[in-house]
C-alpha cells in the first residue's frame, strides 16, 4: 500500500467569502452542519483512510484550527499539519505538489458530505497508469441523491457529469496539469482567450455538445504537457454537492439531518 499525502484546501478568498459572513464565520470552512464544522467532517473522512498517512490543510490562519474538537491529536487517528495558501486553488495546490510530493489526494473544506466510502471507492478505481484522476458524478445520479439541487454540469456527448472536488495527482507530471489549471483559472474571465488555449475545435465540439469525456480528458493531457488524465465516476450522486451558495448550504444541512 503506497503511502498517501491527503491536502485539503480550506483557504478563503481575498476580501472573505460572502457564503462565510453569511453563516457569520471567516471561512467556509468553519460553517457549521449538523454540528459539525465543514473542515472537521472532511477531515475525518479522509483520516479514516488505511492509505492516508498524513493530513495536510492549506489555510491562511492555521490558528482557527486549534480550538475544533475533532482536529486534536488525542481524537485525529492521523498526523495534521497546516500550510499556507496562495493566489487561488490551483496555486495552492501547485505549491503543495512541490513540498509535499507525490501521491497526493486533493479536496475542499466545503465537501461537507465526504464520505470515506467515496474515497475508497475512488481510489480503486483510480488506473495506475494515470498522472492525474478526478472524480465525476452523473446527473442522473446527483438528480436521484438531490432532485431540486443545481449544478455546474459538464456536458458531453456521451451525458452529463458533475464535478466531485476530489483528485488523485499520482505521478510528477501531474504538474504540467496544475499549470494548465492555473493557465485557464486566469483566463476564466476571457473566454475568448480560454478559446485560443484549448483549440477551437475543441471548444466549438464541446459547445454542440459533440465531445466525449474521452476525448476530453485526452485533449487536456496533450495541452498539459502529455499528461495522462483519468475519470472516475462515483455512483453516490451526493459526492457532486459541495457547499457554494446559501441554497447548496441548506440542502446539506438537509442531507445531512435525513
């Protein structure tokens, strides 16, 4: 069993989160369901995997850390350790990648519905020979787990999915995927420009819905150095529900007392 570096990106946005002074916390990660705080759920959840061996949360202010119940090293079954953030997710995760090595798993705070069943899922079905995997749930799926929930779907020709925030980076060339990330997060605003990077094909075939997942994946391994880049698809349509907005809060709020 290979040895694994779990990173979960609990930072907040420049200026705070609008979805944290709602909830009347500073970060996201600190909201409260059922109890619990988003960033302590996440936590235990991936603790309870054999795999894991240490935690590591990439957060500005360590210190907000301290005082949570199941953080504490007397109750946490694996090593935490805290770092800090940079200039978006995907700097952030750059930046770990560099200190901490591969394998690592990455995922958010805001995963308050993370199940260990899920990562162990995930992670047998990640290929071994793949840089990088991430997780998918079919709408089908998400609308069975959540009827009224709205989503970012993803739309291929072959159906459409939803994003999981969870990712394995299994080998160094994961790399060259993180800066292809960081290449289209700061182009996110300039469609045309995110256009001219992926190819123009590639993106009118997306736009008509004319692309597959497959063909998907390997047209950003290509564009991120020849990277291989790999999907899995969890069954549980819950897996897709982070909390973003004041209605994904209250539906996990929901979920979470059923």
């Amino acid at each position: 069993m290979t040895p694994l570096t779990a990173l979960v990106l609990a930072g907040t946005r420049t200026g705070g989160d609008p979805l944290a002074a709602h909830a009347g916390v500073s970060h996201k990660a600190l909201i409260d369901v059922g109890g619990r705080t988003m960033i302590e759920r996440v936590v235990t959840a991936i603790a309870a995997l054999p795999q894991v061996t240490r935690i590591v949360v990439a957060i500005e202010q360590p210190e907000l850390l301290r005082d949570l119940p199941e953080l504490q090293p007397s109750v946490l079954s694996k090593p935490l350790s805290t770092m800090d953030t940079a200039a978006g997710p995907s700097a952030t995760v750059a930046m770990a990648l560099a200190d901490l090595g591969v394998p690592l798993l990455v995922t958010t705070a805001d995963h308050a519905l993370l199940q260990t069943a899920w990562l162990t899922e995930f992670l047998a079905a990640c290929p071994a020979n793949a840089d990088v995997t991430a997780a998918l749930a079919g709408r089908a799926a998400v609308e069975a787990a959540a009827p009224h929930t709205r989503r970012t779907w993803l739309r291929f020709a072959d159906g459409d999915y939803s994003g999981c925030n969870l990712f394995l980076m299994s080998r160094p060339a994961a790399a060259g995927v993180i800066e292809l990330w960081r290449e289209l997060e700061r182009h996110r605003k300039e469609p045309l420009q995110m256009m001219q990077r992926l190819g123009w094909l590639f993106a009118l075939r997306y736009r008509f819905g004319q692309l597959s997942l497959s063909a998907a994946t390997t047209r950003l391994g290509a564009l991120a150095g020849g990277a291989r880049l790999a999907i899995v698809t969890l069954r549980d349509g819950r897996s897709a529900i982070d909390v973003d907005k004041a209605a994904d809060l209250d539906l996990v709020r929901e979920l979470v007392d059923r």
